[in-house]
C-alpha cells in the first residue's frame, strides 16, 4: 500500500485513495483474500513555472525546465531541473515549491534561486613524476551578463611544461546540453630536446547526447618547435577537429563496473591558410569490471595514426606522437618511447599503440594493492616495437578521489628504467 500511494503522489494522482481494503482469512481452508480498490482520481498537471532571481535573464532560465505547463506531473522532472540548476555555475541554491490545487488540478512550480558568488579564485601547488614541481593558478567569472556567459583563465607552471589560457563560454539553445566557446591559450614546452611554444585561438561548440559528449572545434594555431637534432622550424595550421567520448559508469570517481569510447580526428590542408596536410585520428578505450567490493580489473588502450603529405619533419612536435609517463607506459619516463635519430633523441613518430591491464585487491577499509602490466610505442610504418613495463602499487579512495602510488620497472632498456616511481591523483573514468 505504501509503495502505490508513494508512486501515485510521484506521478500527480493527489486525490487518490483506498476505496476499500480488506483482508479476509478462511482458516479451515488456510487462504486469505485480499481486496484493494484504489482510486486513482485524475492526474495532475504542471500549471506555471516562475523563477525567482535577478542574474540572469528570464529567457535563459525558461529554458532549463523539462516540461511546460499543461504536462502531467511527474516529481522527476522537478528533481532533475533542481540538479541541472545546481550543477551550473550560476547559483548555490536551488529551492522548488510545488504545491497541488485542487481547484485547477495543477500545480504551480515556483523556484527559488541563490545566486553563486560571482568570482572564483583557486592556486595548487603540486608534484608530477612526468612534470616534477607545478603550480596553478586559477579565476573564473561566473556569469559575465544576463546571457548567462562565464569565463575562466588558467596559468600552470612547472619545469617540462608551462600553460596560460582563456576559456568564454556562451550557453546554446538549450543551456544544460549545450554550449558554445572561445579559448585562447599559449603552451610552452622545454624538455628533452622535444621543445615548443604554441600560440591557439579557437571556437567549439559543445553538447552532451545521452551518454555522449560531443565537441567540434576550429583552431588557429601557430607554433615554434625544435625536436632532437632538427633544424628549428615554424607552423602555421588551420584545424577543424572533432572528439565524441561515450562514458557508462555506476560511478565516475570510484567505479566498480564502466566502460569509456573516445575518439578524435583533426586535420588540415594547404588549401584552407596551413602550411600542411595532414589528418590525424586517435581511439581510447577504458573498462572497469569488479568481480566485487574487493577485487578489481583495469583496462585500458590507446590507437592513434596520422597521415601526412609533406615530410614527416613539417609536423608540429605538438602533434606528434610519444608515449611512456605515468598515464600511459609505466616504468619509462614521460615521452621516452618513439622513433629516435641517429643521437639515440625520441622524436615521436605518426602512429600510437598504448595497451594496460591492472588487478586491483582491496585489504582494508579503503586501502588497497595492485599489479600491472603496459605495454606501448610510438612509431612510423605498421611494425610497432612495443615497450613493457610492469610494477606493483598502493590504491587509497581518498576524499578527494582515487591516490594511486606505483614503482615500476621498465622491461627493455634502454630506454627503461630500473625502477620508476610514479603517483597520480584522478577519477577511474
């Protein structure tokens, strides 16, 4: 009974009631019969939707509801438009009164919001075993207009790899699915003989379809690059490129069973302002199975390739391939495996290869222990020569996410290590 009368309130049938319940035992034939009527009555309706709030324009917030007036009711669709205003930027906040009338058989949905404080400001130190020491420095401006557009400016330091960028985004038609941006950003890189600073001025447009992400971009980029022993040289590129990432997890940050497809593709011809041709496209592949709360497996792999008309040199050291570090071939120190020249420097190569497996065993609480193997190259032609590394190392499910402490040992060597330590701190998917 309680199960019928919570799924009638859920679904808008406020009058409904129990014309009779009853239930009649015959103990000589050891049955009982039981007798429910319930009446139902009619089903309610969303009536108007107001907003309470004086940040944004009444046309943007109009347009995050669901539903419309005149709908039938359904508790759900009010549970997801408080999360969908929560989970933006604009507010802290999120009431909703909805309160049935029985003389309209409707009911008026009125919310209430809290605005966010406008400026965010956020600085990190920290430490990569592929970056050494690094530093961040964040602000974001929540909301710039009425329109709802925000944008955020980032500045990470460290000794391989500097970045400084900006991010104005602009909400789409519908404001929870999509989204329109312009970035801007300068990256320079200073490590190993594998040397560069681009400057990239770009737009994207954004939206999530089901469990989809899609993302179509346009970049201008120009970059200075100095790879191994090749002369120093200039590119000039206009790409258009796409990046779809499928996600399916129970949960994103400690999952137990989830599995994420991504793909991109980028290019760009001479014929439309760049100085090459080329097209680039890369998969990535991740599952998560656990046979339960203490056993776990984790796999993962990358494929990547690139077709290019002129000479290999002409491609921009930042659109080169390299793999080893902590995210990709454990035991080889960040971008140490690829195609080499004549001095024994890695200069990356056209194509990707990158495959992991990982049995994680939780002992106590939530402290754990794991074993793995990579394996992965990065190379010109069809032939990989694929790297291997294997270790063992410590799981945490801190409060902030997983803790993942590993030593490693790079199997051919050179260019592998003895042993490799490596710690990193991220969501499973």
């Amino acid at each position: 009974k309680q199960n019928l009368e919570a799924l009638a309130t859920e679904r808008g049938y406020f009058d409904a009631r129990f014309v009779e319940h009853a239930i009649q035992i015959d103990l000589q034939a050891y049955e009982a019969v039981i007798r429910l009527h319930y009446d139902a009555g009619k089903r309610y309706r969303f009536g108007d939707i107001s907003f309470k709030q004086n940040i944004l324009s009444p046309d943007l917030v109009s347009r995050y509801p669901r539903f419309k007036p005149s709908d039938p009711y359904d508790a759900n669709e009010l549970l997801k438009l408080q999360g969908d205003l929560g989970g933006s930027t604009y507010f802290s906040q999120v009431r909703i009164n909805a309160s049935p009338d029985a003389k309209t058989v409707s009911v008026p949905v009125e919310v209430e919001l809290e605005p966010n404080k406008r400026h965010k400001y956020s600085v990190g130190l920290g430490y990569g075993t592929d970056t050494g020491p690094r530093g961040k420095a964040k602000v974001e401006n929540r909301w710039v207009n009425r329109q709802g557009h925000f944008y955020e400016a980032e500045l990470q330091l460290s000794p391989i790899k500097s970045y400084i960028g900006g991010k104005y985004n602009i909400p789409g038609r519908d404001p929870v699915t999509e989204q329109y941006a312009l970035t801007a950003n300068y990256t320079l890189q200073n490590y190993d003989d594998q040397d560069f600073e681009r400057i990239a001025l770009g737009g994207q447009y954004q939206q999530e379809i089901g469990k989809w992400l899609r993302i179509y971009s346009l970049s201008l980029q120009y970059e200075d690059y100095k790879i191994g022993d090749e002369p120093r040289s200039t590119s000039f590129l206009l790409m258009p490129g796409l990046n779809w990432t499928w996600v399916d997890a129970d949960d994103r940050l400690f999952t137990t069973r989830g599995l994420l497809f991504g793909f991109e593709v980028k290019g760009a011809s001479t014929a439309l302002l760049s100085d090459i041709n080329f097209l680039q496209g890369l998969i990535h592949l991740k599952g998560i199975y656990s046979f339960n709360e203490d056993h776990r497996i984790i796999a993962r792999g990358d494929l990547g390739a690139t077709a290019i008309r002129e000479d290999f040199e002409e491609l921009p050291a930042s659109l080169r391939f390299f793999t080893g570090g902590d995210s990709s071939v454990r035991g080889y120190a960040f971008n140490k495996i690829g195609p080499t020249n004549d001095k024994g420097q890695v200069i990356g190569g056209k194509n990707l290869l990158v495959a992991s497996l990982e049995y994680e065993r939780r002992l106590w609480d939530n402290w754990g222990v794991a074993v793995f193997v990579d394996a992965g190259d990065a190379f010109n032609g069809a032939q990989p020569e694929l790297k291997t590394g294997a270790g063992v190392g410590v799981r945490w499910r801190s409060p902030v996410g997983p803790v993942r402490i590993d030593l490693a040992t790079g199997l051919d060597r050179p260019p592998g290590d003895a042993f490799r330590f490596s710690f990193s701190i991220g969501p499973d998917l």
